[in-house]
C-alpha cells in the first residue's frame, strides 16, 4: 500500500510539471491523487518534507529559469507560462528563491536544480490501532482562527455545557479540525469546540449540533503537550498511514482529550488523534 501513496504523489509530481500554468489548487490536486480533501495535504506534506505549495513553487520556478536561459520569451511571457498572473508577482518570487531578478539570472545564463525540501528523517513506525468507533453527537461551538486559540471556544463550551446541564456520563471533550495549518491560513483555519452528549439532549444557540460519523479510525495516542501534536500527526500521515493499506476518508480528523491541563502536568496530556478510514 505504501507504493500506491508513492505512486500517487508521483503522479501529482508530474501533473505539476505538465501543467505549471494549470489550475494546481489543493482541490484540483486531490483530484489528481484520488484522496480525500480532508487529509490529502497533510499526506503529501509526511511524505516530502514539504507543502504542495512549496512544491508548487519549486516547480514552476525551476520551469521558469530553463525558460529564461534556454528560450528567448519575455519575462513576461515567462512569468504567464509557469503560472504567475502577472510579471510583478513573478519576479518577487524568483528573486525571493534564487538570489537575483529573472534578468540578472538570463543574463549569468546559468541553470542549477531547484532542489526540493529534504523529507524528515525515518522514525520508528508510530503504534497506531484500528478501532471501530460509535456515531457521536457534539454540542459545539464554531472555532475560526489558529488552532491554538481554541480554547477560547472550549472555555465558552464548558460555561454553557454546564449551566445547561449538558454533561453526562458519555461526556468527551473533542476538538473537530477540517483544515491543514499548512495549507490553510492561519485567519481561515475552521474547527469546533465540542462536547459529545447523549442523542436526547437539547442543543440551542450558541451551541451547534456536529455529527460524527461511526466506522473505523486510525488511533493514535499522544502523550505530552499539545504543542507537540504536529510531530504525532506527521508520523500518522507520513509513515503509518502509506504502509496500512488503508484510505482516509472524507471527513474530518477529531481529537479526544483524555485528560486536561487543570488535572495534569503537561508532559501526561493524553490525546487520541482519530483519522477516519474508509
């Protein structure tokens, strides 16, 4: 299963340099790779070492310094053929990755590889298990901003929870992530704040209704502060999930805090990072 993720990013690789001028947003390269939007990015990112928009740029900007010394296009002409919709905007982009403005680079006529980012260095396979979850049913409330700042929306979802008498012996705390941080600008990132509660209880503004789906998820359980989450989730997407022989699939990552700051120290946080598969 793993060749089929290689082979997947393989071919997105070659789409890029087919179509530098082409539409290349995450949606129309999750197309090409066949994967779910919910977790196609943070796959490609595992595996790399680097974002599909650095890799995007890496490939259009390599494409466009062969134009530029092996071809007599104008910069201009240049900038459209990789993509740039505008010269402007395309020389402040090579000039940020090779040192010099696309004349000075044509004028020294030199060409070298625009390399890509070095993959992160082999860990230990994560233990990771298959666990067949229930629906759950959350009362939440809406989160947009980084990711960080969540909890604020879950200090707001513990007030109203408990003044509406909304904890229950099913209670979980989970937070519902639906963007990347790497791809996605921080000011744009959407999550809730959610507090799972039995399929009777009443849910009222501000507190919305989010539905997880039953099936099975991969599992894995991080140990230690949440700033450490990003490493957990890049072992999961870049060495577990390629080698599983399974697909995620289209919904959203939900994290399930086992504990929280108030009851431990930082370095005994436990949290299950849930991916669903199909």
């Amino acid at each position: 299963m793993a060749r089929d993720y290689e082979r997947r990013i393989i071919r997105v690789i070659d789409h890029i340099h087919d179509h530098p001028a082409g539409d290349l947003s995450l949606d129309a390269l999750a197309d090409v790779a066949a994967m779910s939007r919910f977790h196609w990015h943070r796959v490609f990112r595992a595996m790399t070492g680097e974002t599909v928009a650095q890799a995007v740029r890496r490939i259009r900007l390599g494409r466009a310094a062969h134009l530029l010394v092996r071809d007599d296009l104008t910069v201009g002409a240049v900038a459209l053929a990789v993509g740039y919709p505008n010269q402007s905007s395309f020389v402040r982009a090579f000039r940020d990755a090779f040192g010099m403005t696309p004349a000075a680079f044509r004028r020294r006529g030199e060409l070298r590889p625009f390399l890509p980012l070095r993959p992160p260095e082999n860990l230990p396979m994560p233990d990771v298990l298959i666990r067949k979850e229930p629906a759950r049913r959350l009362a939440a409330i809406a989160h947009r901003g980084p990711y960080i700042e969540i909890a604020r929306a879950f200090a707001k979802l513990g007030t109203l929870a408990g003044s509406r008498g909304l904890f229950g012996p099913e209670a979980e705390m989970i937070g519902v992530y639906y963007d990347d941080p790497h791809a996605t600008p921080a000011a744009d990132l959407r999550s809730h704040a959610g507090l799972r509660v039995a399929d009777g209880a009443v849910i009222e503004p501000p507190l919305a209704e989010v539905l997880l789906p039953a099936g099975d998820y991969a599992v894995l359980t991080h140990r230690g502060p949440y700033a450490g989450l990003q490493a957990s989730y890049d072992r999961l997407y870049g060495q577990w999930l390629p080698a599983s022989g399974r697909e995620p699939a289209d919904s959203a990552v939900f994290e399930n805090y086992l504990n929280t700051p108030g009851e431990v120290a930082p370095d005994d946080l436990l949290t299950e990072i849930c991916v669903p598969l199909a």
